[in-house]
C-alpha cells in the first residue's frame, strides 16, 4: 500500500516537471524575442515612489523627527579661498565648453568679440540674484579683494 502511493506521488511530480520544463521550453523558443523585450523594458522604464513616511513621536506625543523637503548645497573649498590656478582652470574650461575648442586658439581681439557676441544674446540678469551680470560679478569681486 505504501510503495503504490510513492509511485502516485512520485508519478504526480514527474508530471508536473514535465509540465514545468514543457512550458518554460515554449516560452524561451515560441515568445522568446516578446519576453526578452518585455524584460529590457522592466528594467529601463523609471518610477518615481514617493516613500510614505510620518512623524516620529515619543510618549507625550512630541515630534522628535519628521520629514521636512530640503536643499542640500555643496561649495568646493577651493572656490571659498579664492585659489588662482584652480579658478583660472574653471574658467577656462566652462569658456571652452561654452564657445568651443577654437576660444583657447583665438588671439585677445576675438576672444573678446566671441564674448561679446554671446552676451548679447544671452539673458540680461542674473538668474540667481535677478541683477545684471555686470554687477553680480562686480560685487563678487569686490568682497572677495577686500
């Protein structure tokens, strides 16, 4: 009696092995290409999930965190102290990615012309402070020589 039931049991879950691999052979040969794509696409698309927090209390119901939206803001050192080469460096740099590799090869007369010609169609003020450029870069430099 016992050993019949073994065969039944054993018989059942050769079965659905069987079952199992036919499926996942189907799946991989017949809609191989469909899943594959579906898959890179799982992978690429981007969800934003807000995470659902509250409060934290203690016993008297008093807030000891929460969350609260911030703006984290970070200053390179270098900027701070005022250091020639490294701002020389930057400039330059943000200059070159702005009007091209041909700023660094222009003599003193286009260097300037190429500056002139962009600030003309730039924006007039600044968009931090809401000054003229002129002025915001005047009042920088003036703080940072005395």
């Amino acid at each position: 009696m016992f050993e019949r039931r073994l065969k039944i049991f054993l018989g059942f879950l050769i079965g659905v092995t069987l079952v199992l691999l036919f499926r996942a052979a189907h799946l991989q040969l017949a809609n191989g290409d469909y899943w594959r794509k579906q898959a890179s696409e799982a992978v690429r698309r981007r969800t934003l999930v807000e995470p659902v927090r509250g409060k934290i209390v203690d016993f008297k119901n008093n807030t000891l965190a929460e969350d609260v939206a911030c703006i984290d803001a970070a200053v390179d050192y270098r900027a701070i102290d005022l250091d020639e080469k490294w701002l020389k460096e930057q400039a330059l740099s943000r200059l070159t990615t702005r009007y091209g590799p041909n700023y660094r090869r222009a003599d003193k007369p286009t260097r300037d012309k190429m500056l002139k010609e962009k600030s003309s169609t730039s924006k007039p003020t600044s968009p931090i402070c809401g000054r003229p450029w002129q002025k915001s870069r005047a009042k920088r430099w003036k703080k940072s020589r005395n």
